[in-house]
C-alpha cells in the first residue's frame, strides 16, 4: 500500500462517519414513533370499548326489563322494589359483558347508579359511570341514558292484570291480547261494584304500546269512531296522570303517584245491545280505574258502542272525563 491508498481509505472512514449517524439518527426516530402509534393505538381501544358499553347498557336494560315483566307474569309475584332489582340484574349482566375485554389487557367497569321514571312514561332513565383502563392510558365517563318501553320486534307484556287477577281466577295470553275469563268480574265482585259481568271475559292489550293519536281528541274526531276502534284493536296505550307506570305495574300498583300510562280494558262484544242501552252503567274501562286499590278511586262510566258488526256490539263504558280527553261524546 503506497501513501496515496493510505489517504484515500483514511478519507472514505472518515465519510462512513456521518453515515453511520445519520443511520442511528432514523433508526431512534423509527423507534420513537412506534411508541406514539403504540399509545395511540391503546387510546383507540379504549374509547373504542367505552363507546361499545355505552351502546350495551340500553340493550340489556331492555333485555332486564323484558325478563322482569316475564318473570313477574310466570311467577304471579310482584317485585318489591322494581328499580332496584331491575338495576341490580342490569349491574350483573354488564359485570359478565365486560369480563370480555380482558384478554386484551383491558379493564372495563360499568357502575349502573340508579334506574328511574323519565319524563316520558314510554322510556325509563338509566345513570351509569363507565370506566375504562389500558396501561397508562384511562377513560371515564358519565351516562344518563333513555330506555324504551316500546321496540316492535322487542315488544315488552304489562304485567299488572296478571297481578291484579292472581286470586280470581287468573288471566291468560291470547294473541296480542291479555283474556281475563271470569276473573276481572270475580275480582270487581269481591270489591262490591255494581255490573261487574260486564266484563265476563273481557280483553285488554299484552304488550305495552303507544298511541300515535296525538292529541288524544283525535280519537273521537272521525266518523263512526274509526280511530277509537283502530286504537282500540292495536291496544295502545295513552299517557295518564293517574295511571301506574311501569315500574309500579311490576309492583302490582294499578295507580301510582309518577306520570304513567292507561290502557282500556274491554268488555265482550255482544248482541244483546241497543242502542237505547246507553243507560247502562259498569265501572269505567280505563285499566287504573278498573284497578284502583282504593274504593272511591273506582268510578262508573256509561256504555259507549264504538263498532257493530252485524249483530255484534263493541262497545266500553266511559265517565265524561275520559270522554273529553279522547274527544268522545259526553253523556248528559
Ligand atoms: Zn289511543
Ligand atoms: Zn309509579
């Protein structure tokens, strides 16, 4: 090697230097940025499983409330404090639904803090905190969220004529509907109520469902009473201040101090009807009426016919005041 070759390799060594820096330099940078993509891909998850519980929690209320009512109809047992054994069965299925994120090194916590009437008498309100933790990385947030009564492919049963019917007889599920046989008259027999075969095998709605006639005038606005009768044959029901709401239903309470819901309660079409029959008097057919547990809660109504198919009568009795907030003709 002559001196010439000796500073040739000696200047190439000294310009690999800046070379190898600059590889170590984008070697830490790689580094450095896969720890953020890290961090941020853990954020993702989290807000990602926050997000999947805050979509879950009003799925298994509505599965809690549904298997509450059921419960209740097989059982014949009222609850004693719906809301809180309605929260607590919530609590336990988010307990278990949240044991899937384990695996995936997350921690994931839904507290149901209470269960409660909501403005609406068709929805129930939930409060929840929801906690989520990955590594370092932590999310919490607050819920306050409205559950319907009311899904057509998740339709929920009223249980309170399966209650209120338990020592006379019992009812049965028809289709849609809820048949009372004998004992609704056995029942208003027993509370010493004027007419109660009346309503020998009367019906009432099974599912809870809400009237689209708004305002309730409307129901007596067509000829003929087309909108009571489709009301009527739908079995909807209709915001009331005196009558239960779901929570209280479940306890066994036809009324309730909360904003709830009425539903009618029909008699049996028959044929031996006039219609000089409009004399003719039985308790009023609105189910808080029918199931007041106190005697001057209960009022009489008087026969309206609604629908007649050739000899057959539809008909139920109604007081004025329920005749004026559906718009039918009052009874002088
Ligand atoms: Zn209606
Ligand atoms: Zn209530």
């Amino acid at each position: 090697m002559n001196d010439k070759g000796y500073v040739l390799s000696l200047t190439s060594f000294l310009l690999i230097i800046p070379a190898f820096l600059l590889v170590i330099i984008l070697i830490n940078m790689s580094v450095s940025q896969t720890g953020n993509h890290e961090s941020i891909l853990t954020s993702d998850d989290v807000l990602g499983v926050a997000k999947d519980l805050e979509t879950q929690l009003p799925q298994t209320g509505r599965e809690v409330l549904k298997h509450k009512s059921e419960e209740v109809i097989e059982s014949g047992n009222p609850l004693s404090n719906s809301r809180n054994e309605i929260k607590d069965e919530i609590q336990n299925r988010m307990d278990i639904w949240c044991l899937r994120y384990d695996p995936d090194g997350i921690r994931a916590h839904c507290d149901v803090l209470c269960v409660d009437n909501s403005q609406d008498p068709f929805q129930i309100e939930i409060k929840s905190t929801i906690n989520v933790q990955k590594g370092e990385i932590k999310h919490m947030v607050n819920l306050s969220q409205n559950i319907s009564l009311i899904n057509e492919s998740f339709p929920i049963m009223d249980p309170l004529p399966f209650l209120k019917c338990k020592e006379y007889g019992g009812v049965t599920i028809g289709k849609n509907k809820t048949l009372y046989g004998s004992s609704l008259s056995k029942y208003l027999k027993s509370r010493g109520l004027n007419n109660s075969q009346a309503y020998e095998n009367a019906t009432s709605p099974l599912f809870i469902k809400k009237c689209p006639y708004s305002p309730y005038e409307l129901h007596g606005s067509t000829h003929n009473f087309v909108n009571l009768k489709n009301c009527i044959d739908n079995g909807f029901y209709h915001e009331s201040n005196d009558g239960a709401c779901f929570f209280c239903r479940l306890e066994g309470h036809g009324v309730c101090p909360h904003y709830g819901m009425e539903t009618f309660i029909l008699p049996a079409p028959s044929v031996n009807l006039t219609s000089n029959n409009s004399s003719e008097v039985a308790t009023s057919s609105l189910d808080h009426v029918i199931f007041d547990e106190i005697s001057f809660g209960t009022y009489s109504g008087h026969l309206l016919v609604y629908f007649q198919d050739g000899t057959d009568y539809s008909y139920l009795f109604l007081d004025n005041s329920h005749r004026k907030k559906y718009g039918l003709p009052l009874w002088e």
